[in-house]
C-alpha cells in the first residue's frame, strides 16, 4: 500500500503544481476580446466572400472593433441594411454602400467564335485553360466550362450559348466568381453604372476580329464620344473608368458607336 502511496502522491502534486500554472498562465496571457466583436459579427452575413477586403467576416468585424478608421460601409453582399446595423452597433456615422455586381467581359459566343479544337477533358475552366489555352478561337475569352457558376452563392451565373452571363438582378456582389474565373473576365462594377466593355482581347484589332467577330478591335470611337473622358483603349481594348462614367447626358453613346458592339448598357443611370 505505501509504495502505492509514494507512487501516486508525486504523480497528485505534479498535477495540481501544473493545473495552477495553467490557470495562471490563462489569465496573465489571456487575449482580451473586444465586447462589441460578438455584436458585429452578427450583423454580417456570413459569405465570407472576401469582398471587403478582409479574411472573412470574422476579420472584417475584427478590424471594425479594433480601428474607427475601418469603414462600416464594405459589407456589399449585406448592402445598406448591414451598414445601418453596423453603424448602430459601433455608434458611427451611416454611410451608404455601393451596390456592385459582377460582370463578364466577353462576348464570343458560339456565334461569334469558333472551336479551334475538339476538346475531350475535364468539364471545367480551369483544365481546358492549360489546353492550349481553350477550345475556342480567342484564348482571352470565356472557356464556358461555368467554374463561375459554380461558386455563385446566388445561382445568379448561367452558361449561355457558350458564354457565362451575370444576372445582375441576383448578384450580391461577393465577388468569388471573380477569382475562379481562369482568364479574370469577370469584374464587380457599381450597379448604376450603364456601359460594360465585353471583349478582354488585347491582340491588335485585325487578329481579334478573325478570333471573335463580337471582339473590341480598338478603333476608339467609344474615346471620342464619351463626354466624360471615362473611356481608354489600352492594350488594344477598351476600358471604363467608373469613377468617371457619371452623369453622363447620353450614358448608350459610347454602346451605340461600338464598331462591334462589344460595349453595352447594364442599367440606367441612377
């Protein structure tokens, strides 16, 4: 029985000595959390889509509690509805989101493009992109795989006639589809925004016009009508941008004077 004892005893005191240091240490090294956190993180919606610029929503609200600089307005997936809710909760003042959505700027689709080969393979974007770059004719436009599409939260991205299209109606602008997408042709743009160039094409024109019909050639029209100064072909393509394109008289010029069309209107101004 005593050499049970002296067994045992050490084997108690080794174990109450480290409990106390455990506990100890726990409160001396404790990270103290912010009482708002809990608060904050409620009023997000949990897509932890990365859209506001931090890891998650969990990251978002902890930089929302740990700096006022930290504005309470980069929840685009929640809208106004979280930035009211979060303006409340940290007692700032509202500010208003910038609804965006996402859109793809190609337009080659089977009646503008050609297959440049049978392709035999994985279903997706990704795979066929490291064929040769694609199937199709342009190797800057949409592989139609729909890899898009199948990171959407909202089902608001279909694979149409080859070619991935965006209902601007169900996109909450959580931008995933934007770092899926193999070729980066999807971008979120303000929702009130009118004119969307559908070509990403950088070759010179006459080499884009005889890989898609529908292809920005970089004729520059679109430049000379914008009275805004918010279109420049770079690259041999045009882009827009949106923090010019606004309050523009005619907001369809530039869509109408596209050579090719490549340029359209999303939604009116507002």
């Amino acid at each position: 029985m005593n050499e049970i004892l002296i067994a045992v005893i050490p084997v108690v005191i080794i174990g109450i000595i480290c409990a106390a240091m455990l506990v100890i240490a726990s409160k001396l090294m404790a990270v103290k959390e912010d009482e708002r956190f809990p608060a904050v993180r409620d009023c997000l919606p949990g897509a932890n889509c990365g859209a506001c610029g931090f890891a998650g929503c969990d990251g978002y609200a902890k930089a929302l509690c740990e700096s006022s600089e930290t504005p309470a307005n980069l929840c685009i997936p929640g809208g106004d509805s979280v930035a009211k809710q979060l303006s409340e909760v940290l007692g700032v003042e509202f500010e208003d989101v910038e609804e965006q959505v996402a859109v793809v700027h190609c337009s080659g689709d089977c009646e503008h493009t050609q297959d440049k080969y049978e392709y035999h393979g994985i279903e997706s974007c990704a795979a066929a992109k490291l064929m040769f770059g694609g199937k199709g004719s342009c190797s800057y436009g949409c592989l139609g795989f729909g890899d898009c599409a199948a990171v959407c939260p909202q089902n608001a991205i279909s694979v149409v006639n080859g070619v991935a299209e965006v209902c601007s109606a169900d996109c909450i602008g959580c931008g995933l589809c934007t770092r899926t997408c193999p070729n980066r042709l999807i971008s979120l743009v303000p929702y009130r925004k009118a004119a969307v160039v559908k070509c990403s094409n950088r070759d010179k024109g006459a080499v884009t016009r005889k890989a898609c019909s529908a292809g920005c050639i970089g004729c520059k029209k679109c430049e000379k009508v914008c009275p805004n100064g918010a279109i420049k072909v770079s690259d041999n393509v045009a882009a827009i941008d949106y923090g010019k394109c606004k309050d523009c008289p005619d907001f369809a010029a530039c869509a109408e004077n596209c050579t090719t069309k490549c340029i359209s209107t999303m939604n009116a101004p507002m």
